[in-house]
C-alpha cells in the first residue's frame, strides 16, 4: 500500500520510494529510507501529511505521499 493510504496514528515501515531522483535523495536525507519506521501524525482531506520520522516531524504532499510504498507495523 502506500503511505497515502494510510491511516493517521499509525506506525509504518517504509518498503520503497518511487518518486523523481532529486525528491528521493532529499527524501533519504531527512531519514525517509527502506526499512525505517514512520508515524502518521495527521492526515488532511486533499492529501497533505504530517509523519514523524526518527524524532523529526515532517510533511508531505500527496504526490509524495502516493511514491512512497509502505506496510503496516505490527504493535
């Protein structure tokens, strides 16, 4: 599934990113990498976000959102 399918105030690992090159290394600089575990804080009705990701929160655009392939951790 992706993260824009998700649901707010669950945990996530990351499975992969399939968005342009730049976006990507940006993405993996911020901590955004596969096998990271991420928490959806808030999610708005047209796709915007906010996760937290080692420590840092973070939004993200539902083009984003929709790139990032993740599955549900289980608690």
């Amino acid at each position: 599934m992706t993260l824009y399918e998700g649901t707010a105030g669950k945990d996530y690992e990351i499975s992969g990113i399939y968005v342009e090159n730049n976006i990507t290394r940006r993405l993996e600089a911020l901590g955004l990498n596969d096998k990271t575990v991420i928490h959806m804080m808030t999610k708005k009705k047209h796709g915007a976000m906010i996760i937290k990701v080692r420590g840092t929160r973070l939004a993200l655009g539902k083009h984003i959102a929709k790139a990032i392939e993740v599955k549900e951790c289980k608690a």
